[in-house]
C-alpha cells in the first residue's frame, strides 16, 4: 500500500462523518422505536426503516452485493412477510400485555444479557489497528468474498441463522392456522337470534341515507331525525371525520341552498334585463 491509500484508509471525510452520525441516529431511534412501540404494525415500520439505512452504510462501504440484498431480501420481503403475519394474526396492545408462557420475560431478559455480553465481548476484541481494507477482501469480487467468508468462516453463524427463520415461518403459519371447533352459523340461524336479543331486526340504512348526502362519512338519519352512529364506519368514528349532520347543521345547510338559489335568480334576472 502507498501512503496516500494507508491514508485514504484510516481517515474519515467530512461527508462520510455527517452520514454516519445523521443516519446512525435515525437507525438508533428506529430500534428503540421498534422495541418501544405498543402497536406491532408500527414496530415493524420501525424496523423496515432501520434496514434501509443499515443497507446504505453497506453501501457507503463499498458492499454493493450486501446491501441490494438488505433491501430486496430483508426489507422487501421478509419485513413484509412479518407485517402480513401481524395484520393475519391480528397483534394488539392488549395481547402484547398477556403472557401466555410462564416466565418468558426473565428468560427474554436473560437471553438479551447474554446477547449484549456477547456483543460487548467482539466489539472488544475487534482489531482497531490493522485494516485488511476492501480491495484486498475484495480481490475477486464482493460476491466472491462474501461467499467465502459465509461457507468458512461463519459456516455454523449462516446455518444457524436459516434454521431460525425457517423455526419463524413455520411459527407464523401455526399463528395464523385457526382451526374451527363448531358449525358456522347460517344466515337463518343469525336472523333468528338477532330477532331474540331484539337487536337491530330491520337492516341498517346505508350511509347519507335522509341526511341529504351520500358520503360515506356522513351518518344516516333515523325517522325521528336523529343521526344513526351505526351508519358510519367505526374508523371514521375514532378518527373524527364524522361530519355534522345535526338539525342545526342540516338548517344551515338548507338556507345555504335557499341563498344560492336566490342569488342565482338575482343573477338571472340581471341577465334578462341586459338583454
């Protein structure tokens, strides 16, 4: 090596300091936001974004084979296949709260003790002195190197590390599977139990029904006149996109109409004159 390359190599450029420490933040909150959240969507979310940017530091590096596959393999389908598996199984705070196996939080604790010493334990025997550099791990090419390294060196890591997301599908689609212990009702059989618990026996109007609109966020109104909440879709209801459709809001709204109309025919009649 010349003394330029030795000192390409063990410097760091202005460029490269802001990406770390710009993108090294958000990857640090994203995986403190991945463990933190309470809804298991977001989590997820969370952790997506932290391999992206995990992919462009391999980018940055020069391990252009490394991160597409952090990308197109990590985020683009694994990530999914873990949010499909949550939206299947339908994860909520609630169920994140109950512990279904006895004293899995001290083992989880423990297991991410151990983790954590382990971590400690190579970042601590990492060699900060010598560099082998990417042109040498990179002699006959990045693909060529990473295979080398993943069938010798870390052949036991890579074998492992297939068993646990094979161990992780399989646990998915025992999750999902719901297997029926009882007849499914018909359609007869639910009429006649709605019309014994004297719940809703007509069916319900469809949104904007008498409230002079159709949208979908604008709830029907009962004979009486009064708006139906069971018209609109719960989501709209905890969002707040309901619109008022109150005798109020229905009065001001016809003399609105009354106004333009008026004005319209004001308008009309200038016209008539005019000509």
């Amino acid at each position: 090596m010349t003394a330029s390359t030795l000192a390409a190599a063990y410097t760091t450029s202005t460029g490269e300091a802001v990406q770390f420490w710009l993108l090294g933040t958000v990857a640090v909150v994203g995986a403190l936001c991945t463990v933190l959240m309470r809804r298991a969507v977001h989590s997820a979310l969370c952790l997506a974004g932290t391999m992206v940017i995990l992919a462009v530091f391999y980018l940055a590096n020069g391990a252009y084979f490394l991160g597409v596959v952090q990308i197109i393999v990590y985020t683009g389908a694994i990530m999914m296949l873990f949010l499909f598996v949550v939206m299947l199984v339908g994860v909520t705070a609630a169920d994140s709260l109950t512990e279904t196996l006895k004293g899995q939080r001290w083992l989880a604790a423990l297991c991410g003790l151990g983790f954590g010493a382990l971590l400690v334990a190579g970042l601590g025997r990492a060699s900060l002195d010598t560099f082998t550099g990417l042109g040498t791990a990179n002699a006959g090419g990045n693909v060529e190197g990473l295979a080398a390294l993943i069938f010798t060196k870390y052949v036991f890591a890579f074998e492992i590390t297939g068993a646990l997301l094979i161990t992780a599908t399989v646990g998915a689609m025992v999750l999902t599977h719901r297997e029926r212990i009882e007849r499914a009702r018909t359609q007869r059989e639910l009429a006649q139990q709605r019309v014994r618990e004297g719940k809703q026996l007509p069916p319900l109007p469809a949104p904007g029904v008498y409230a002079r609109h159709n949208a979908v966020d604008v709830p029907g109104l009962l004979p009486d006149g009064t708006p139906s909440e069971l018209t609109v879709s719960r989501t709209l209801r905890k969002r707040g996109q309901v619109r008022d459709v109150s005798p109020q809001a229905l009065a001001d709204l016809r003399a609105l109409e009354r106004r333009a109309e008026e004005r319209l025919g004001r308008d009309r009649d200038g016209e008539e004159a005019a000509k």
